[in-house]
C-alpha cells in the first residue's frame, strides 16, 4: 500500500488514489503525521470531531477504522490498545523516502547530492498534508517536512555552486527567494549564483533589497556572514564554494549550575561585562544565527562590550527538563549563577519581559550588579499586560497551536507585520523552547509585580523605550524612570517594542555611552 503526504493525503494499491471520504482522509492523516506511534481513540477522537462529538465517539471511531481497515489491509492499520497504529514497514509513504534521500544526501559528493534531491523534491505535490496542514491534525508534521523541503532546496543550490553549474542553481533560487525573502541562506546562494555567472551588480542588488525585507518586516540587520560576502563580492574575492556559517558564531556555550538547573550561557567580545537577559524564550544558537529580533542590537553590542548570553532552564541549549517552576525566583537564582561563573559582577540588559527579573537581582544582589539598562520592559506585569482577555487568548494560543498562531504576536512585535514575517517569528519561537515551557514562562509573566524593589535598586539605570510600543505601554518606562533612584530616559519614537534596525545606532550609543559614563 502506497501513501502519499507530500500534498494532499492519498492512499493506493499503485498509482490510483483509492476513494477516500473527508472523514477517513482525516483519520488517514492523522495516523500517517504519527506513523509508527499508537494514537490514543480519545485523541483520535478529539482531531476527528473536536467540539462536535458524536453520541458514542468511541463506537463511531470503531466503525470508521474499521471501514478504513478493509481499504487499507489489516496488516497495514493495527488495533494497539489504548488505540490504533500506522505500520510504516507494511507501506510505502512518500514522505519516508523524502527523508531517506535527504539522508543519504547529506553524506554524498556534490554531483551525486544534485541527483538525490532532484529525486527527493521530484515527490512534492503541493503543501505537506494540504488541508490538514494548519490543524491539529497534522500540523507539527506539517511544519517539519515543508522545513525539511526548503532546506533541501538551498542544499541542492549548493551543491550545483560547487558543481561549477550556476546558471541552474539560479533557476532554482530566484523563485524560490521571491518566495521566501527572509531566508537567509536562499539569499546568499542566489547572491553567489549571480556573482559567478558575471551579474555582479545583480548580486549587491539582491543583498540591498535583503537588508531592506530585514529592516521592513523584522527590524533586523544582515547578519556577519552574509555582509562579509557581500564585502567579497564588491571587492571581487569570493573564494570556494558556500559553506554554512558556524552555529554559534563565535560563542562557545558552557555550563553553570543555579540551585538544581543546569544554564548554559556564551560570551563574545572585550570590553565592559554586560549580560543580556533572555526574552520570554530564546536561544544562544537562534540569537548567533541572527534570527532573532534582538540579534542585530546584541551583535553590535558584542563590538564594545564583554556580551553574555543565558538560556533560561528549559529554553534554547538549558533543555534539562520541564521547569516546575516559571516564577520570578527561579529566574532570579539562575541570573545571579551566570553573574557568579563570569566573574562575580556586571551590567544587565533587560528587555521585554526580563525587567522584573533584573530588577529583583539589583535589590537583592547588589553587589553582583554594576548597572542596569531597560529596554521596552516594565516593572509590573499586571499593569502592563492589563488586558486579561488578550492575555488568556495568548497563552492558551502557545499550548494550541505553538508557531502557528504567530500573526498576532508578530503584529504586536511589528506593527503590519508580513506573513513571511509572521513564519519567521514562529520559526525563532518553535526553535528556542517547547509549547508547555513557552507556555508556562508567558502566563507567569502578567502576575509579576516588583514595584516594590524599585527604591532599593542603587545601581544607576538607563530606561530606553519606543513612546507607541504595542507590547509593554510607554507607562512602564515612565514608572521605571520616576521610582528607580538612580535613572535617565531615553524616549525613542515608533510603534515598535525591540529596536529597529534605523534606531540601533541611536540604541547602541546610548548603551555604550551609559556604560562607560
């Protein structure tokens, strides 16, 4: 029996679909997104139904598997208690052998790598799983093949550059970077295709017109390796064939221990020691491959200061385990053990939801901190996420449908955000923490209230804070500038709650200003 996922979800003794109805397709999809896997009846239930369950889901479900057996083979669809299972060595599923092939062309020289590809992409239909793709049918499944295939696009880009065959790695490439603008690797191989079939002036084109979609949708500048090649290409230097840059970057991840947890944290530049505090989630390895929003603001701070970055347990590479615990002291703990291991003193850059968390180490460990810098933060979240509704609606969002349900959380971040900003902003938060940890840190955040600490911070304190942000009202600026002992403002002017690639200069200033003051 032959399946196909790789567009719409089918199933066959040979080329011919058999005559599937919505609802066995769906169970169908649903068994082959969790092949090899027994899925519970109850779930199986849940995906089939949702909020419209049948009199007795459980006999309807048996009737349908059983309806959907007799189509498929016995052999093919087995009865595992609490559930049903997919048997993949008793199929033959497209997506199986996408994968297989991307396998052995990982491992394969670079002519042999075009062939495998060409194979692998050759068994694409449409979108993976079609319209099951954005439910919870099929989507986390979804999610990964349609990755898997725009990876395997850019791979087999690659290695038509270093076959020497760049007129085809352009056919390729230019559809597919006007497809997706924000992808940073597409963008380079494309700018490397042009530049060795002679269109240099095409090649800095495409460059500018990337930094532009960088700037527009995600307030982000290019990251090193990409403007390193952009200098090559002016300078007529582009040597050998493309190569991924390091994953770090330069930073080099080590290991420390705050009470039970294991945290890991990286360090990058000389200069005065300034630690950025994590966002609700992120990650050492997203922020060094400039994926980030904050990414190109710490990438600049890392040429004046001693920059160190810590992944928050659960989080990025602190994935010890599950937090049973996502309140203010355990992030307290875990901040003071990364000042601790780098020496026993710093400044702190808090941004977003990091400013309670900052706040509360100053008032209680001064004599770990030097001096703190804001950045679109705020000292009480009750007050600055007042919208409880909105705040439900969020938080229940992540558990649902984790990357998916992005657009509203990239429009607050980017007012009139693109969609291919909105996949972009569900790709850095897929990759930096799992939905029940990413969960369990954002519904924390609106019941923490440190207002009270504020007069007992005496390090001194620069707040910065875009004056229309949609994520944390310009409020929580003025109530850290006004109760903060020690405290200038620095009003910046813009809807945005990160900074915008326009206002780093400004940002960058200020912060090296404040620090060497």
């Amino acid at each position: 029996m032959r399946f196909w996922v790789l567009g719409s979800v089918e199933a066959g003794d040979a080329d011919e679909p058999l005559p599937l109805s919505h609802r066995q397709r769906t169970l169908l999809a649903a068994l082959l997104a969790r092949s090899g896997e027994v899925v519970s009846a109850d779930r199986l239930a849940d995906l089939l139904w949702g909020d419209a369950q049948p009199a007795d889901p459980v006999a309807a479900l048996h009737s349908l598997v059983s309806r959907l057996r007799r189509m498929l083979g016995p052999e093919v669809l087995a009865t595992r208690p609490p559930g049903y299972a997919l048997r993949p060595d008793e199929a033959e599923i497209d997506a199986v052998r996408f994968e297989e092939l991307l396998d052995q062309a990982r491992q394969a020289p670079p002519a042999v790598t075009v062939s495998l590809l060409d194979e692998a992409l050759g068994l694409w239909r449409g979108t993976a799983f079609a319209e099951f793709a954005d439910s919870d049918v099929a989507r986390l499944a979804a999610i990964r093949l349609n990755e898997a295939r725009l990876a395997a696009v850019e791979a087999r880009a690659a290695a038509l550059l270093e076959c020497e065959r760049p007129a085809e790695a352009l056919r390729s490439l230019e559809p597919f970077v006007a497809e997706q603008p924000l992808r940073e690797r597409g963008r380079a191989l494309l700018m490397r295709a042009l530049y060795e079939l002679g269109r240099h002036a095409e090649a800095l084109q495409s460059y500018q017109a990337y930094q532009n979609h960088l700037a527009d949708e995600l307030g982000l500048e290019p990251s090193e390796p990409i403007r390193r090649l952009e200098l090559e290409i002016l300078r007529h230097e582009v040597l050998g064939a493309p190569a991924d840059p390091p994953p770090l970057a330069g930073l080099q991840a080590r290991y420390t221990s705050a009470g039970d947890r294991t945290i890991a944290y990286a360090q990058i530049g000389t200069g005065p020691p300034l630690i950025a505090l994590p966002a609700w989630v992120s990650s050492i390895e997203v922020i060094a491959s400039g994926r980030d929003p904050r990414s190109s603001l710490l990438q600049r701070l890392a040429g004046n200061t001693r920059l160190t970055l810590y992944d928050r347990y659960g989080t990025g590479l602190s994935r010890g385990g599950v937090p049973g615990d996502y309140g203010l002291e355990s992030s307290v703990t875990e901040l003071a053990a990364v000042v601790r291991a780098i020496g026993g003193r710093a400044s702190l850059l808090a941004m977003s939801q990091a400013g309670p968390v900052a706040i509360a180490c100053a008032a209680r460990h001064p004599e770990l901190i030097d001096r703190l810098i804001f950045l679109g933060t705020y000292a009480s979240g009750p007050s600055a996420f007042a919208h409880t509704d909105l705040n439900r609606t969020l938080v229940d969002m992540v558990r649902a449908h984790w990357g998916l349900g992005s657009r509203l959380m990239a429009d607050l971040y980017r007012p009139g955000a693109s969609d291919a900003a909105a996949f972009h902003f569900a790709q850095v938060l897929r990759d930096s923490a799992p939905r029940e940890v990413a969960a369990g840190y954002l519904e924390a955040v609106y019941d923490i209230d440190v207002s009270e600490l504020l007069p007992q911070v005496a390090a001194p304190s620069l707040v910065l804070h875009y004056n229309h942000d949609h994520v944390v009202p310009f409020t929580g600026a003025h109530q850290l500038a006004t109760a903060l002992p020690h405290a200038q403002l620095v009003p910046l002017d813009g809807p945005f709650h990160l900074p915008d690639a326009n206002d780093l200069p400004t940002v960058v200033t200020a912060i090296t200003d404040f620090l060497e003051s």
